[in-house]
C-alpha cells in the first residue's frame, strides 16, 4: 500500500496542478507541488526502512497486465531492491528538496502550475524508470523523463530558443531510445522475456547453459542499451543536447540534469550487471566512451564563461566518471559516485541559481566576482560543493571519484588508458571549478552598478535546502571509506557491501573477476590516491593564482598564447557545427529531394500520367485539374467504362 | 435479446442509412442535425452491444447473419464480427458522432446533404468491415467510395475536384483488380467443389495453384495497397487530405484506409497463404520505404494538414509491415507483430483523427494552415496545446500511449520475423519524433508575433466535445491495452498460427455480456 502511494501522490501532483487548479497562485501550486513530493519521499523512506527490517531481499510487487501479445507479457511488475530503494531516496529526497528551492526561484513568474504540475510529472516517470521489474516499465519511464525533460527545458517557449532545446533534447535521447529498443528486441529474441529478475535467475542459475548464439547476443544486447545510456545518461557521441539543456529553469538543472534523470544510464547498467559483465567487449567499449566523455566534457568547462554551461560540461564529465565504474566492472563505485554527484551537483546548480537569482538572471561569470561579500550562506554551501567534486580529501567526491579511479586502474591491464584519462579529467575537474569560484564569489564585482546594488541573500526558502545539501556532499562520503583509511567507528566499504546482492557476477566469469580482486599492495592505492590529491591541489592553485582577482594576466596571456586550442574549446570542439553540416542538413536536403523530385516529379507524375494516358485511350479530353465537378464525373464514369473494357477484353 | 443478437450487425450496420434517410426528409438543417447525431449515436450504442456481448474466447465468427441473395450465383448476405474488425466497427461508429460535433456549426444550404452523405458512407464502411461474402463486400466497398467522392469534391478546397477525382480513380482501378481476382476465385472454387459459392468461409478452403496465387494475391493485394496508401501508391492521399474538409480528413485517415489494411488480413493473407509468404519480404520492404520515405516527407512540409497526411503515410506502413510478418521459417506470422497492426488501426485512427481535428481548429479560426502563419500559441490557447501534445506523443509512440503500444509489438514481431526490417523500421520512430516535434514548435512555441494569432480563442465547449474523448482514449489505449486485446486475441492467434490453412467458423449467438458473464467465460473453457 505504502509502496503504491510512493507513485501516487506525484502522478496527483501532476493531475491537479496540470489540468485541474489551473487558476490558483503560484505559491498554492508550489505547496501543492511540493508536498505531492514530500509525501513521496515520506512513504519512500518508510517503505525502505521496511524493506531493510525485513531483510533486505529483493521482491517484485506485482500490478496488473499491461502489455500482452503472442508469447510476450510486460505486466506493470515493480523491484525494491536495495538499489531501487536508494535510488527512491535519492530521486524523492533530492526531489523535495528542489521543488522547496523552485518556489524561490520560480516567484517572479505569474502561472507555475505548469512547472509544478511537469516537474512531479518527472518525478513520477522517474520512480517508474527505477521501479520497473522489466525492460518496458523501465522504458515507459525512460522516454517518460525524456518527455518531461523537453516540456521543462521549453518552459520559457516564447523564446524560440529554449523550443529548439528542448527538441533537440527530445530527438537526440531518441537517437537512443532506438538503441534500447532494439536491445529489448534482441532480449526477447533470444531469452524470450524482458523481465530483470526472471533475466538474472536465467542468467545465473548454476545449470543454465547458455548457448553460443545467446553468449553472442548478449554482446549485441548490452550495446544496443548502451546506445541508450548515452543518450540519457549524455555520452560522447550524444552529449550534445546536455549543455543546450540548460534553457530551462534551473531547478530542472538540478533535479532532471544532474541528480537524477541522466543517471538513468547507469543505473540500467547497473541493473544489467549479470549482462554486461559476460560482454567483455561492450564493458570495454563503456570505459573507453566514459573515460573519454569524462576528459573530453572536462576540456570544454575549462574556458566556458557562462556559469551553468560550466556546471553542465561538468555534469557530462562526471558521468563519464560513473560509466567509467560501470565498464570496468565496478558498479557499486559507479553507483556510489551516482550518489555523491546527486548531492554535491545538484548543490552547485541551485547555489547558481541562487547566482543567477541575485544577478538578475544574468549568468556570464565575467560579470560576476566578489559576491562572498553579497551572499555569504550561498558563498559557504557553494565552496563545500567545489571542494567535494574536485575530490578534496574527507569530502564525498573524493571517496567516490578515487574509488572509480582505483577500480580502473586495478580493472586489469587494458584499462589503464583510461585510468590516466579520467585522471587528467580530475586535473581539469579542479582547474574549472576553482576557477568558477574564484569569479563568482572572490575578487572585485564587475556588474554593472545596478545589479551591483540589488545584490543580497537570498531567501531561506531557498538557501534552506542548499545547506541541507551541503551537510549532505560533505558527509555522504563516509559511507564507503577504502580499506587503507581506517577511521575508528566507521565500517569500511559500507557502501560496496550494502550493493552486493544486486551485483552479481555469473559463474562463466567470476573466476577472472575473483582474480582481479585478489590483493593488491597497500602502497599501490596509496600511490594512485596520491597522485589523484597531487593532480587537484596543483590545478587548484593554479587556478587560485589565475583568477582571484578576475582574469588576470596570466589567464588573458595564456589566453593568447594558445589562440587556436582556446578557440577550439570555446567552441566546444566544433561538435554541434559537425552534426549539422554532415547529418542533418543532407538529411535535410535528401527530404527536400525526396518530396519536390522523387514525391511530386516522379511517383505523382507517373500516376498522372497513366490517368491522362487511360482517358486518351478513351477519346476524351485530357485529364485536367480543374473544371467542373459534373463534367469530371462524367469524365470517370466514362473512364471506368473504359478501364473495365480493357480489363476484360 | 435474441432478436437483438441475431439481427445487431445488420442494424448497426443500415442504422446510418436510415439515419440519412432521415436528414434528407428533415424539414429543416437543425433538425437534420439532431437526426444525424441521434443516428450515430445509437449506431454507436448499437456497437457497444455487439461488445459487451462479444465472446473474447472464441476465433470463430460471432453476431452471424446469413440469408440467401441472389441463390444462382451463389451470392448471399452474410455479416459477422471477430477480433480482426471488432475494434474497426467500434472505432468507426465512435468517430462519426465526434465527426458530426464537428460540423456543427457549419451553416450553409447544402448541410443537409452532406450529413445524409456522412451516414451513408457510415454506412459503407460498417457494411465493409462486417461482409463476409465476396460480392456483399463489394458492394459496399465500392459503395463507400460514392459518398466519400462528393464530400470531398464538393466540401473541399481549391483543387478539390483533381484530388476527389484522382483519389476515386486510383482506387477504383485497384477495386476493378480486386474484382477481377474474386471472379477468377470463384471460378476457382467451382472447378474444386462443383459450387458456386462467394462466401468467403467456404472460399477459405480454396487452395488456388501456386501461380495462380500469386497473381490473385498482387491484385488483391494492389487494391488494398492504394487503399492503404503504401508507397508507391500514395500520392493520392496528400492531394486528398489538402483538400477534403476537416470531417472528410477524419474519416479517411480514421476509418477508410484503415479498410486496406484490414483487406490485407481478411482477404489477401488467408486467401493466399503461400503467395503471401513469397511476397512478403517485398511489401515488408515496401513498408519499410514507407515509414522512412512518409516521415521524411512529412518533415518537409509547410502546410500542417499535408504533414499529417504525409504521416499517415509513414504510420500506415507500420500497420503494413505489422500484418505480414512471417516468423517460424514461413508457417505462422507474428502474433506480437499482428497484434500490434490490428491495435495500431486503431491508435492511428485516434491520433491522426485527432490531429486533424485540431489542424480543424485553428485553420475555422484563421483559415489557414501554413505552419508559419503560427507560433506561440500555447499562450493563447493553452488548452488546444495540451490536446495537440497529448495527439503528438500517441503519435509518436511515447509510451503509455496507444501508439506505444501498436508500434513497440509490430517492431518486436518484425525483428523476429527479420532483423534487418525491425531494426530499419525502429528509425520511423525517431523521424515520427522528428516531423511532429516541428509542427508543435511551429504552431505552439516560439514568440506569439503575429497580430492575428494574438485574438484567437481557446477551445469552445463542443471543441472540447469531440477532441476530449479522443485524448482520454489515446492515454486509456496506451495504459490499459488489455480493454482491448483480450477480445481480438483468439482471432489473431488463429490468423497467426494457422494462416497457412486458415478457418474460421461461424458461432452459434450468445447471449451474455461478456463484460458481466464470468460464468460464461468458465463454460467457455
């Protein structure tokens, strides 16, 4: 019962806030809003605390039937493991915590029942996404939050702007729902269910043989749905529609475009372990495109003025990190740094909104600086958020984050590659960072003089849940202290071992991955943890010195000294220019031709043609396009006469 | 009851020809509209007892009616109802009260015709779903197109006298085939059995020679081709969707090409089981082209309502595909993929239909319908742009609409029965995306700049009539497909699993409601 209403009192939230109390005023639709998620969270929370008394063994809660046809059955079937479970809390928890913030950042508008009403409509989709005992549920969800997604991207429509981004977000996730599709295809063809548990108990059970032809399609299945984790999950080559996904209200940036919605990919792989870990090759195809990803994203948010476009490279290159874990076999990493990232990120956008709020929404950073003065509490949460994602030791990104650097590294000898791109990631990571600090909240104001005046605090309503998030990225971290740090009263690798009945390694393999964990020298994970500490402190102070004071000289003569490779970043690699010119436009120009040449010219000609060609057998008139009705009847009765005379004799 | 039972198809079925009947004897238009909307709403009542009182654990042929004709040649009257036009008869007789709402307002002197026209193609296309005699189906098959021929022609637009007379030739050449291939099978079926026979049961046991077949089986199948439209043959459809009025466009994309389709299942697939399976690859890559080729046209136009036809072309071929998939080395067709054909006429009817409504709505306001004479109108007419979103995504397929689930079981049937085709097929999902996201943006979004769209109204209370009911349905098909496929599943998995030597047998009426008659269902077991 409990459970049912965790899905409930979002989907009511959406109801009455979309289609029923249009007319109420923004601060009703926000309590309205706010509390179908708090009530979700409450229920959340109480269901997992039954769950893990009553053992913590996975069940499936059955629903009804929703999609049967021939041999395939798709019932509305939920699992409350203990991954769904964590990522109830998160999605609910972090979720009432945003819808609190939104109504301090939404109070200008005039009508936020749309807002309200798509926002718990997301939180909705979310929970079927992380619920679903079956690949479809799963999808209803995952396109789901796509379609939310668009709707609060385009939020602002009237600026045709935000409309395109919220398409292009639409279309380029669709580029890879097809990918999960045809992996839902390939599962039924060859396993003839779509169901996760009845999946993983085939795939485990000690006498299940499998045979060569499922061996080789589990390859080709695990691909294909990593086609769609990088659509949702905004992975090289289909990260484009993150950074453009920053039109929207920034709450959205939070909630859907860092916590929770493009974690969507690693969580189904995480699902899916059984799967890819008898995929070797896909599981190196996905460390590479995290790891690239990561560093690649990382590059981008090094010269980005605009505080948000920052923020959201960032956001793609953390979850290259998280794809990163998931390749080399360490999801219980992945998923942890999905966890921190939640809290840590989504602080960090709404401490920008708070920003942006101050600033006028205004977001370029060169017109920031100094606002420590201004906004004291934004300027504390803030610099706890940077000081967890660069992996600042005892805060929650370096837990996370080394720990997926570790797992590389120690993933076995073809991954250290990657190992050292995500290291130069985290270089990158801290550099950016700082420097987004650095401009925002140190040295001199550079608004103009007007802003600078109406720069103030901001209410609690929203710097309340900001410290809550805060207090949140600082301790989180100490649920998975490695090995070699031994903190007295605290249990090591809590976290690792709290996934474990969910990631489970089939028998064909464990031997390699047993292997793979066998020991390895104190001094080793020392020796990596150290470098990854080096890395951070050095760009940080890098960073530090270059713009404590604005752009400072060093930045401007660096700036200059490396003209091409700042132009190429500042354009973002030229990726978008790269896609229209060679994808869309001849796609663009091939249905011009298709429609004027082959539609109009040809197939239509053809058919006229052969209309004109029958009434000139018959000794009329040619076939015009205009004249009378009558006339025209007559004309086709006497066609038909005809047509029937050549047919039959 | 029994009398109802006995009798239901054929009332439901001259109910509408009656009801025009009526109209035309009204004495004046306001009168003829209550009398039409009357009419359809009892057909529609009509309908809904052959529903509930429909067996859902039977394939065989149920609410049958046979009586002689015309006795020397074999000819008689005989209608009855299974899960392959269950849904059709339902879906039609739903959309034309909505259709009438729509016209409501029109005020002119020839009103009163075209009401009696609408039901009496009504009555065509309900009297084509239920036939199952071959010249009985004919006649309205062909009956059906009379009316649609003047609505068009006379109701239409600029052009409308080329699109109507394009749209009746095309089509009657296709039929003229058809009838050509039905004589020749009922010679056929004489030189077996020394009868003479049109009835489409007995013709199911005719086992024509193999390139007999074949040649059957393309002029069955062309005729139902055009009336679909499949590509090559659809140039048709946009000339007719641009010109015919709101309520013709509904009707054609809702229910008349929905006749091709089922043509495919009911006549060109049992009939011809091994040309079928030697011309499927061809019409499956035909349908293929079409979901590509019909989506990237789409995309290019300019005028709304030509995109929407353009899509019909794209959706269609889904439904095509869908119908004739081959699985298990040629002797059964995909239950899934069949499945989702049968449910995606329907999806597509309420979709489309709905879209075309709405394309309606704006061009009564501003009598236009070229996208960039839009923009922004969500924040004048916000309610229109739930109903257009709510029209978008069941025609895009987002799941937990109808179209989901229609176009997820005919991509998965298609993979199984070839990879290749699925796969290709599964990119029309994302161009459906493509095209339908561009018509929301450009009549929707953007900047409200045109002085013009700045007065425009919401939806009026009997806009809201005809377009809520379609929006409930498409979310109602799309969570809860199971009101539905549990009656039509015997009759696909008979189709599916026995194709190659397909029979269907005529039921004994009943008379329980399905809906209240558990016991009944246990009987049935």
């Amino acid at each position: 019962m409990l459970f049912w209403l965790i899905l409930f009192f979002p989907l009511l939230g959406a109801f009455l806030n979309g289609l029923v109390l249009r007319k109420v005023s923004p601060t009703v639709s926000h309590i309205l809003g706010t509390s179908a998620l708090i009530a979700a969270f409450v229920c959340a929370l109480l269901t997992y605390l039954q769950f893990l008394a009553g053992g913590g063994q996975a069940q499936v809660i059955t629903g009804m039937e929703w999609i049967e046809a021939g041999t395939f059955k798709a019932p509305f079937n939920f699992i409350l493991d203990r991954l769904s479970g964590l990522m109830l809390l998160i999605i609910t928890g972090i979720g009432s915590l945003i819808h609190i913030y939104a109504g301090g950042y939404m109070h200008e508008e005039k009508a936020t029942y749309r807002f309200f009403s798509y926002l718990n409509l997301f939180v909705f989709m979310m929970l079927l996404l992380v619920l679903g005992d079956n690949l479809l549920v799963m999808f209803i969800g995952w396109e789901g939050v796509g379609l939310c997604s668009y709707l609060l991207i385009g939020y602002w429509y009237e600026d045709d702007k935000n409309a395109a981004a919220g398409m292009k977000a639409f279309l380029v996730n669709r580029i890879g729902d097809i990918g999960f599709l045809l992996g839902i295809f390939l599962t039924f063809k060859y396993f003839h269910t779509v169901s996760f548990s009845e999946l993983k108990q085939m795939i485990l059970s000690a006498g299940a043989q499998l045979n060569g032809e499922q061996i080789e399609a589990i390859g080709w299945i695990t691909l294909a749905l990593f086609v769609g984790a990088c659509g949702k999950s905004a992975q090289m080559p289909l990260y484009v529609w993150l950074p453009d996904a920053m039109a929207g209200p920034t709450p959205v940036s939070a909630l859907i475009h860092a916590a929770t919605m493009v974690t969507a990919g690693i969580y189904m792989m995480t699902r899916l372990n059984f799967l890819f870990y008898l995929a070797p090759t896909t599981q190196m195809i996905v460390a590479s495109v995290g790891a690239v990803t990561a560093l690649f994203a990382a590059t981008i948010a090094l010269v980005q003025y605009d505080i948000k476009k920052v923020l959201a490279y960032s956001t793609v290159s953390q979850l290259g990190y998280m794809v990163l874990g998931c390749g080399v076999g360490a999801y219980s990493a992945g998923v942890f740094h999905l966890f921190t990232h939640a809290c840590f990120k989504a602080l960090l956008f709404l401490g920008a909104g708070s920003v942006i709020v101050a600033m006028h929404h205004k977001q370029d950073m060169r017109e920031m600086g100094g606002l420590r003065k201004y906004m004291p509490v934004t300027h504390l949460v803030m610099l706890i958020g940077v000081l967890a994602i660069i992996g600042f030791p005892g805060l929650s990104g370096f837990f996370s984050k080394d720990e997926i650097l570790w797992r590389a590294w120690t993933g076995g000898d073809q991954y250290h590659i990657q190992w050292g791109l995500g290291a130069l990631a985290a270089v990158c990571t801290s550099f950016y960072m700082v420097r987004l600090l650095m401009l925002t909240f140190y040295g001199k104001n550079r608004s103009d003089h007007h802003t600078q005046e109406h720069l103030h605090e901001t209410s609690v309503v929203m710097w309340g849940p900001l410290v809550v998030l805060a207090i949140l990225s600082a301790a989180v971290g100490y649920l998975n202290v490695p090995h070699i740090i031994h903190i007295p009263g605290l249990t090591n690798l809590l976290f690792e071992h709290y996934l474990d009945p969910v990631i489970s390694i089939p028998p064909q393999v464990a031997e390699h991955w047993h292997h793979l964990h066998a020991e390895y020298p104190q001094s080793l994970e020392w020796a990596i943890m150290a470098v990854s500490v080096a890395g951070m402190a050095i760009s940080s102070l890098l960073a530090i010195s270059m713009y404590s004071n604005g752009f400072g000289r060093i930045a401007n003569s660096l700036g200059s000294a490396f003209k091409g490779a700042h132009r190429v970043l500042t354009n973002k690699y030229y990726v978008d220019e790269f896609y229209d010119s060679y994808i869309v436009t001849p796609l663009r120009d091939m249905s011009q031709f298709l429609w004027k040449v082959v539609d109009v010219l040809i197939i239509d000609g053809i058919v006229n043609g052969v209309g004109q060609a029958f009434m000139l057998i018959g000794g009329l008139s040619s076939f015009r396009m205009s004249g009378s009705l009558h006339r025209h009847g007559m004309v086709m009765v006497v066609g038909i006469i005809c047509m029937l005379t050549v047919l039959f004799f | 009851m029994d009398f109802l039972n006995s009798h239901i198809l054929s009332i439901t079925t001259f109910l509408p020809l009656l009801t025009a009947l009526a109209v035309l004897l009204s004495p004046s238009l306001g009168t003829a509209r209550w009398v039409s909307l009357g009419g359809a709403l009892v057909t529609f009542l009509a309908s809904l007892h052959i529903w509930f009182y429909f067996d859902s654990q039977t394939p065989g042929l149920q609410f049958t009616e046979i009586h002689d004709w015309i006795p020397t040649f074999g000819i008689r009257y005989i209608m009855g109802v299974d899960g392959l036009n269950l849904l059709l008869i339902v879906l039609t007789t739903f959309l034309t009260p909505l259709i009438l709402l729509s016209v409501w307002n029109i005020d002119d002197k020839k009103q009163k015709a075209f009401l009696a026209l609408f039901m009496t193609l009504e009555c065509g296309m309900l009297g084509s779903l239920v036939a199952f005699d071959l010249v009985f189906f004919y006649v309205f098959w062909e009956a059906m197109l009379i009316p649609m021929y003047f609505i068009i022609g006379i109701w239409g637009g600029k052009n409308r006298v080329y699109a109507t007379t394009k749209f009746i030739i095309y089509t009657f050449f296709g039929s003229l085939l058809m009838l050509a291939a039905m004589i020749v099978l009922y010679v056929l079926h004489f030189q077996q059995s020394g009868v003479y026979t049109t009835n489409l049961l007995d013709l199911y046991g005719t086992t024509a020679p193999y390139n007999t077949q074949l040649w059957l089986f393309a002029a069955f199948a062309l005729a139902f081709a055009i009336k679909v439209p499949m590509f090559p043959f659809h140039t048709w459809l946009p000339d007719a969707h641009t010109e015919a009025p709101t309520s013709g466009s509904v009707i054609l994309a809702g229910v008349l090409l929905k006749l091709g389709t089922y043509g495919l299942l009911r006549f060109a697939i049992p009939l011809f089981p091994q040309a079928t399976a030697t011309f499927a690859p061809l019409i499956v890559a035909l349908g293929v082209i079409g979901i590509i080729y019909g989506a990237l046209n789409a995309w290019m136009q300019k005028d709304a309502k030509k995109m929407v036809a353009y899509s019909s072309v794209s959706h269609l071929g889904f439904v095509v595909i869908g119908s004739i998939a081959v699985v298990s080395g040629g002797a059964a067709l995909s239950a899934e993929a069949l499945t989702g054909a049968v449910y995606q006429q329907i999806n597509h009817g309420i979709s489309t239909g709905s879209l075309f409504f709405l394309v309606g709505v704006i061009y009564d306001r501003r009598h236009t319908r070229l996208l960039a004479d839009f923009g922004g109108l969500a924040k004048v007419m916000p309610w229109f742009a739930i109903m257009l979103i709510v029209a978008t995504l069941s025609s895009v397929g987002l799941p937990g609409t109808g179209g989901f689930v229609g176009e997820f079981l005919i991509l998965l049937g298609t993979f199984m029965s070839n990879p290749l085709a699925g796969a290709t097929a599964a990119l029309g999902v994302l161009l459906g995306a493509v095209y339908m996201l561009t018509l929301c943006r450009k009549i929707l979004f953007g900047p409200l700049d045109n002085e013009e769209n700045k007065k425009l109204k919401d939806l009026t209370p009997r806009e809201f009539a005809y377009l809520t009911p379609l929006a409930v349905l498409a979310v109602v098909m799309g969570v809860f497909p199971n009101l539905f496929l549990d009656k039509v599943k015997p009759s696909i998995e008979n189709l599916a699993n026995n194709f190659r030597n397909y029979r269907i047998v005529a039921e004994a009426p009943i008379a329980t409601p399905y809906l209240l008659g558990e016991e009944h269902k246990e009987m049935g077991r």
